[in-house]
C-alpha cells in the first residue's frame, strides 16, 4: 500500500511527462514503458526509483524531464560508439577484468568481516607503545575553554576572572554566564583539539606554535563585533609524541590493515595449493624447482 507520499511522486511522474509532450505513450509499447530508443527502454520503474525523494512537484517535474533527454541521449551516444569503435574486444576485457576486481574485492571484504575478529584494546594499546617514536605530531594539540561574546556584554570581568580560574566554581559560573550571553561556548577539557582546528575560529598565530602555546594558557582577542576567550588546560607540541586517546584508532585501523594483508595472503595460498591438490588446477608447463642452495645475487 502506497503512502501519501509515495501517491504524490507518481502524480508528478505523471504530470511531468505529459508536459514533456507524451510521445513516449505509444499504443505498441507495454503501459510501463517510458520511453525507448533502439532497443533500450526505459521503464516507470528505473524512471520513479530514480527521482530524490524530497523534490518538490516543480523539481519534480524538471528531474524527470532532464532525466528521460540524459538517459536518451546516452543510450544514442552508446549505440552510436558501438558501431564506430574498433576495439570493442579490448573494452570487454577491460570491464571483465574490473568486475572480476570488484567481484574479488566484495569478496575479501565479506571473508574478512566472517573470519577476522576486530584488534583488541590491548593489541592496540600494545602496538602504540612499541610504535611510540613513530606517532609524532606535526600540529599541536590543545584541551581547554573556548568562549565569545558580543562587546558590551556584562560583568565581563567576572568572565574573565573565571575563565583564569577554572576551578569547579569557575566553570560553573562560565556554563551560567555563556547560556545567557555567550555566541559560542566550547567546553573540550577533555578532548584533544588540533591547534589548526583552533585558527579557524581563533586568530592564533601561525608561526612560532610551540613557543606561543609555552607562554600563553589565557588568551583574549577583541574585534569590532565580539570578544574571544581561551583558557588552556593542556597542550601537547610539534614533535611530542601523539596523545594514545588521540591516536588510538587510527592504531586500530593500521592494526586492522595488516591483519586483512596476512589474512588474505593465507586464505589465498591455501586457495591456490588446495586446487593443485585436488586437481582443480591444472598447469601444463613445466615449472622450475626451487634449489636451496640458490642464493639470491
């Protein structure tokens, strides 16, 4: 049973393509066509699944008629190609070969999904501190309070005041003050915040990142319009090493990837010897024996 909704997108399927003209009602072809060209037809169906669902009735009405004029012309483009082109057994070697790729590459996925269990926290942890030297950053990072205000605001000192504070009673006067006045408020004391991130809603300068963050935990900018404020509760610079909260699951994923490789190199040696076991490969040539006292030169 159809929704309103759904009622509604067929009656501008419908409007649409009686002012599109209706040539494409013929009493030869079957109800459910649209329109066809050669051999190619398209169909209500390709035609309704392919209008987004939240057009209006004239976006609609637009979509479906540029829809039917790309989808002819295209079709005549391919028609026209394929009577032109001389190397057409070199394009369907081509599209074999990508979708024995895209068949292959499903099907990695899928294998992997069924037989592979994700890293654990401890694998992860584990694999961060043996690669430590190796997570360094290139961009600091930053907890702390972000607040701005419009100019003129009241009792900005005491904002101030607490902003240098930040102690429990601070924070909970800077919550109560930006709920009232504040633009933006951004609580991150917990979370790690790229300096890059920071400049584009700060004017932090661009050079001298590390040597700046040393000296400044409170920060203050005035413009025509607002009042910025930053406290900082924790950096870390150029250089460190990358926090493990900050990093950690991109660890996973490195993690993650290297187990799929070894995997999928297994699965498909074990693929490969099994079919030459059991006959199901066959190879006619003689191969070479592999000598142990060969040495590589």
């Amino acid at each position: 049973m159809h929704t309103l909704k759904t009622f509604g997108r067929y009656a501008v399927l419908c409007c649409s393509l009686l002012l599109a003209g209706c040539s494409f009602f013929r009493k030869e072809l079957p109800a459910q066509v649209v329109a066809q060209t050669g051999n190619a037809i398209l169909t209500w169906e390709n035609l309704y699944s392919a209008i987004p669902a939240r057009l209006d009735s004239i976006d609609s009405v637009m979509f479906v008629q540029n829809y039917i004029v790309k989808w002819a012309t295209e079709e005549l483009l391919y028609d026209k190609a394929k009577r032109n082109i001389l190397n057409v057994a070199e394009i369907d070697a081509m599209v074999a070969d990508y979708r024995k790729a895209i068949t292959i590459h499903h099907y990695r996925q899928l294998l992997t999904e069924q037989r592979m269990l994700p890293p654990s926290d401890a694998e992860v942890k584990d694999f961060y501190e043996e690669h430590k030297d190796e997570f360094l950053l290139e961009d600091p990072l930053l907890k702390g309070v972000l607040v701005a205000v419009p100019n003129g605001m009241p009792k900005i000192k005491n904002l101030i005041a607490a902003m240098r504070k930040l102690d429990d009673d601070a924070i909970q006067y800077i919550d109560k003050y930006c709920m009232r006045y504040a633009v933006e408020y951004d609580f991150f004391m917990d979370n790690w915040v790229t300096y890059s991130e920071l400049q584009k809603r700060l004017p932090l300068p661009s050079e001298g990142k590390n040597a700046y963050l040393k000296r400044h935990k409170f920060n203050m900018w005035q413009d025509s319009t607002y009042r910025y404020l930053f406290t900082m509760t924790d950096y870390r610079l150029i250089g460190d090493n990358e926090p493990f909260e900050f990093v950690k699951e991109n660890v996973r994923r490195t993690i993650n990837n290297q187990k799929k490789m070894v995997f999928m190199a297994q699965f498909a040696e074990d693929l490969y010897n099994d079919a030459i076991r059991t006959g199901e490969v066959k190879i006619f040539i003689e191969q070479p024996r592999k000598n142990e006292n060969d040495t590589l030169k």
